[in-house]
C-alpha cells in the first residue's frame, strides 16, 4: 500500500520561505517520479513540480520558476520543494504525487501579512 504523507506547511509572510517534504512508503520510490500539485480556494489543481525517477530532469510552472526547487532523497524515500519569494498567490493544499497515480492528503500553505 502506496503512502504519501506531506509535512512543512504552514503560515508565511510574503517574501518568505517553506520547504515541504514528503516521506514514501510502499512503493520502490527510486522507480517513479515525484512531485508536487497545489489547490487554491475555488481552483482546480495544478501542476507545481515534477522530478523524474532516473535522470534527476525537473520540470516547473511557469508560475514558480526561478523560485521554487524541487529535489528529491532515494535514501529516505523523501521528495523536497523549497519555496522561496513566496507571493499571496502561492497560498493553497500542496499535495505530493508519485507516478501521477497516488495522492497524499495535502499541507496547507498560507501566504498572507
């Protein structure tokens, strides 16, 4: 059984910085890419981050290019977005995905003075 489970979330003033991390259980971890989506009040979910499984190739929104890095631990089955500048709009449920088939139950992140 496939788990996802997301941690890091919280409140931040703009401008400021959240690293989340998600820990992977049940599945070869080092087989799959991973990454992050995010949901905003009143918004369908959206693509964040992506790492692949092998070759380390990342891809990013255009909205959180140069901002937000993604990278990932095979060791500790762990995948990590750091979130740097973050802005009011970056304020949603940041869901990890692995394979683009298995969810975990979100952190919420708040971005707001």
């Amino acid at each position: 059984q496939v788990r996802l489970v997301e941690s890091g979330g919280g409140m931040v003033q703009p401008g400021g910085s959240l690293t989340l991390s998600c820990a992977a259980s049940g599945a070869t971890f080092n087989y799959y890419a991973i990454g992050w989506f995010r949901q905003a009040p009143g918004k369908e979910r959206e693509g964040v981050s992506i790492i692949s499984n092998s070759d380390g190739n990342t891809y990013y929104a255009d909205s959180v290019k140069g901002r937000f890095t993604i990278s990932r631990d095979n060791i500790r089955n762990t995948v990590y977005l750091q979130m740097n500048s973050l802005k009011p709009e970056d304020t949603a449920v940041y869901y990890c995905n692995l394979n683009f088939l298995y969810w975990g139950k979100g952190t919420l992140v708040t971005v707001s003075s």
